[in-house]
C-alpha cells in the first residue's frame, strides 16, 4: 500500500485524526501539545498518528492536504487545520460541536 493509500485508510478508519508530531502523551512540540490540549478539554476521542515515525507521511501528507505544517487535524477525513485553526475552534466553541457531531453516522 502505497502513503496516500495508508492516509486515505487511516482517515476513513477513525471519525477524528491528529497528524502530530510525537503522541498524546509525549507531544514532541508546542503546536502538537497545544492541540492536544484543545482535543482533550472538549473529550474528543482520536486516532493519533506520530509523523516523526513515519516520515513517508510526514513528507507527503502536506503535499495531499495541501497544509504545510503539523500537527494537522481531520474530522469525519475533512481537514480542519492546524494548531491555531484548532485553538480558534476550541475558544469559539465550535471545536466541541464538531467533535460531537463527529460520531453521528
């Protein structure tokens, strides 16, 4: 499988993914962790995958979103953004609707 085959897997697998360097628990920079932070005070429940193992993605996922940075957020394979699109979100409220809306079918 070929890396666009195994991002296009991973976003139709799981409602909510958080491209990041490093992981939840060990957030391997500040936009990683902030957005973290974000996800987990509005209770979102989140597929994490850590682009600094996997550099196949981390090359060429910004390429297929057409995002240059990390950590980069999908929900429902729809990209929202990243860190500051995300703390924007999160201030608005807006964040909490979309993680909650995320789960209907």
């Amino acid at each position: 499988m070929d890396v666009i085959e195994r991002i296009n897997t991973t976003l139709a697998q799981h409602p909510i993914v958080l491209f990041m360097k490093g992981t939840p628990q060990f957030p391997m920079c500040g936009f990683s962790s902030r957005t973290v932070q974000a996800l987990n005070a509005v209770e979102a429940q989140y597929h994490a995958v850590n682009v600094l193992e996997d550099p196949e993605i981390r090359a060429n996922l910004p390429r297929h979103s057409n995002w240059p940075t990390f950590p980069q957020l999908f929900i429902r394979g729809e990209l929202i953004g990243g860190c500051d699109i995300t703390l924007d979100l999160y201030q608005s409220g807006e964040l909490a609707r979309l993680v909650q809306d995320s789960h209907k079918a």
